[in-house]
C-alpha cells in the first residue's frame, strides 16, 4: 500500500499529498478549529455535524457504525505534513473494524511544527476513501471519495 500511496496520493513535484484539495472529495463536515484546542472547546467546537444520529450513539459513532456496514476489511493510511514542507506517510494498518478511538492519532500523534495531518480509510478498496484532514488551529475536515460520495450521505440522513 505504501508504493500506491507514493505513486498515486503524493504529488511528485511538491511532495504533498494532494487528494486533500481534490475536486473529486464529497465534504460530509468540516468545522473551524481554534488555537490552542481549549479556544475550540470553549467556542463550543464549530458547528455539529449535520447527520441524523442513532439513538445511543454519537454523531462519530454514527457515521463509524455506518462505514463499518460498508466493508468487513480496511486499510488505513496517516500522512503528516511535517512543518508544512513534505508529506510523509507515517504508517498503514489493515482493520477488521473501525471505532472512533482511531481519530486520537492527530492528538497524539500530530505532524511537527503544526503541520496538516491526514487518516485515510479505504473501505474495501483504494477508490471509497473516507478522508479526515486536520489542520491544527484552522479546520477539520471530513471527506468521501468514490463510492462513498453516494452511499454515506444516504445512509446518514435516513
């Protein structure tokens, strides 16, 4: 998987990992963030996420449980943006199942100098990507690609 990361996600003359700006992304959320995170917390987070939430479960649940009725197997990527000047693949795990204490990776795991840092889900192959792109002090992000752009939103709001 990493050669197909390498070859197909990072851009070979920048060095960045591009799919993040690409025009073939469904965002599902993305919400402001301040900095430092307490700023976020005391701002009430930016905005909820728009979907319908099943009853006992959180919105990040909700959409955990869904992507989970897609696939029985995932491969997941984490490229961090060091300072801003190259992306770096920092590693890649095959899941059986996914829970959202998966998302604590850009806590405890964030890109030097601030940097952007990206968790690719690809949900039974590398086409349905559900993308979570977090930029430290300006956004998070949630987006779909392929497939998932169409089953998602559907499962979401129904």
């Amino acid at each position: 998987m990493e050669n197909w990361i390498e070859k197909e996600l990072i851009d070979k003359k920048t060095g960045f990992f591009w799919q993040w700006n690409s025009e073939e992304r469904l965002d599902i959320y993305q919400s402001g963030l301040g900095w430092p995170i307490v700023t976020s917390i005391i701002n009430g987070f930016g905005r909820p996420a728009d979907w319908i939430q099943k009853p006992g479960l959180s919105k990040v649940e909700t959409l955990f449980e869904i992507i989970n009725e897609i696939s029985e197997n995932f491969e997941i990527f984490y490229i961090k943006n060091q300072d801003e000047a190259i992306s770096q693949v920092d590693w890649i795990r095959d899941y059986d199942k996914l829970v959202p204490g998966i998302l604590e990776e850009f806590t405890i795991n964030p890109s030097d100098q601030n940097g952007s840092a990206f968790m690719g889900i690809c949900v039974g192959n590398r086409k349905d990507i559900i993308l979570f792109t977090y930029a430290p002090g300006e956004f998070i992000r949630i987006s779909l690609f392929g497939n998932l752009k169409n089953l998602v939103p559907d499962k979401l709001n129904s």
